[in-house]
C-alpha cells in the first residue's frame, strides 16, 4: 500500500463521489461517518466530542510505521441542519450542528497532523468550507459559522506549516476548498424549507430547475485535482475560481 486516505462523511454526497475517485491505483481508502460507504468504515459519531479521541487513537495507530508514498485526510463531514433562526432552533440539534461544523474540523485537524507529524511522506489535509463562510445567510447561522471558523483555521494551521518548512522539515499542506453548489441530500434539506426559515431557499430552488448545480463527481474530480497544483499552505480556494 503505498496510499492512506481517510474521507470524513464517506457514506453519500460529495464524500462517497471523493471516495470512489481516489485517484491513487491501490490505495487505502477509510471512511470516518455513522453510517458507512462502499469503502473500509471506521464508525464514529463526528458531533459528539466523546467519540474525537477515538478517531485521534485511529490516526495514530494507522500511521505509525506508515511507509508508503502519500497520507491524505479530506475532512468533509458536515450538516446544514436545523435550518432556520438560531434563536428557535431545537437546542440538542443546533448544539450537535455547532460541534460537528466548527469544533471537529479543529480537533480532527489537529488530530490528523499531530499522528503524521513524524512521517516522512507527502500529507496532505484538505477542508470542505462553502460560500457560507463568507456570507451571513439568515437562518444557516451554525452553517456559516462553522465555516467561517474552518477556514481561519486552515489559515493559521497552514502558517504554521509554512513555517516549518522554512527549517527544511517536510510538512504536511493544508488547504480549504469550497467547491459550489453540489447536488447532494443537504440540497435537498435546502430546498424543502419554507422562506421563514430560510429567506434565500428560491434562490437554490431556481439552482436545481434549470439543472445548473455541479454533480458530486465534478466536486470530487476537482477537490483531487488540488493536491497537484502549486498551492500555498493554508491557501482558501473556491472552485469555481480555478482555471480548468
């Protein structure tokens, strides 16, 4: 095995399309979600903080003594859900949004370079952010939040990386990726909302009539496709702003 993938959310959308395109021949391919996918599962429960040292050990235990080629975390976990103003949202569900979207991509983060930090081969940790880090749309407040969050995170984290490397040590690259607007299950949740809980739902309505919402398998295509560009650590890409 000369490749270790770990894939956040694998069991359907973008991470089941990032799954299935892993686009190294032979690679070890493990999905961290409750549910599981089509590949090697790791069950775990990514908004119940209980559960983040669990997957810590995991890494750990995985890449000691690693040997191969290329280690990979792309941390896609994530939920929209509930939909709706933050002050009439149901506690335990915003709650579990607010740990899954902004905590765990932190901790998993950390977790992920910490068991890596001594190998010596290409890394590569890679965040799933949105254009909801940058626009305050009402009713998404966890949502926007989180990703917002996530990405000041790999900003810093990135930094950090680069500054490493300044020393000659081999580091590992960390990048956010927002990758539009996929036509996933939490498009779905989207739609399905009413304009009290959700002012802007039209506007993703519109998106799925006239067919123009990217497929998961264009997000993954071009989320693999950023591990061979000449990115800065801690760059934050959109994309849709990329030359094909």
């Amino acid at each position: 095995m000369s490749d270790l993938v770990w894939i956040s959310g694998a069991s359907g959308g973008i991470g089941a399309a990032l799954a299935a395109g892993v686009p190294f021949a032979g690679a070890r391919v493990i999905d961290l979600s409750r549910r599981g996918g089509t590949v090697e599962h790791f069950k775990v429960d990514l908004a119940d903080p209980g559960e983040w040292a669990r997957v810590e050990e995991h890494f750990a235990a995985e890449a000691a003594g690693f040997q191969g080629e290329r280690i990979v975390f792309v941390h896609n976990a994530g939920t929209i859900v509930p939909i709706g103003p933050a002050e009439s949202a149901d506690s335990e569900a915003y709650t579990r949004a607010v740990l899954l979207n902004s905590a765990a991509p932190q901790v998993l983060g950390r977790a992920f370079l910490r068991a890596t930090a001594g190998l010596d081969c290409e890394r590569h940790l890679v965040m799933l952010s949105s254009g909801a880090a940058k626009t305050a749309y009402p009713g998404w407040s966890h949502y926007n939040a989180g990703k917002a969050a996530l990405e000041h995170w790999v900003r810093t984290a990135g930094a950090e990386q680069a500054l490493k490397s300044e020393s000659g040590e081999r580091v590992c690259r960390v990048i956010a990726v927002a990758p539009g607007v996929v036509d996933t299950a939490m498009q779905d949740d989207i739609r399905a909302v009413d304009e009290q809980a959700f002012p802007a739902v039209e506007r993703f309505r519109e998106l799925k009539r006239t067919g123009t919402l990217v497929t998961p398998e264009q997000a993954a295509r071009g989320i693999w496709s950023l591990l061979d560009r000449p990115l800065e650590n801690g760059a934050v890409l959109d994309l849709r702003d990329l030359p094909a």
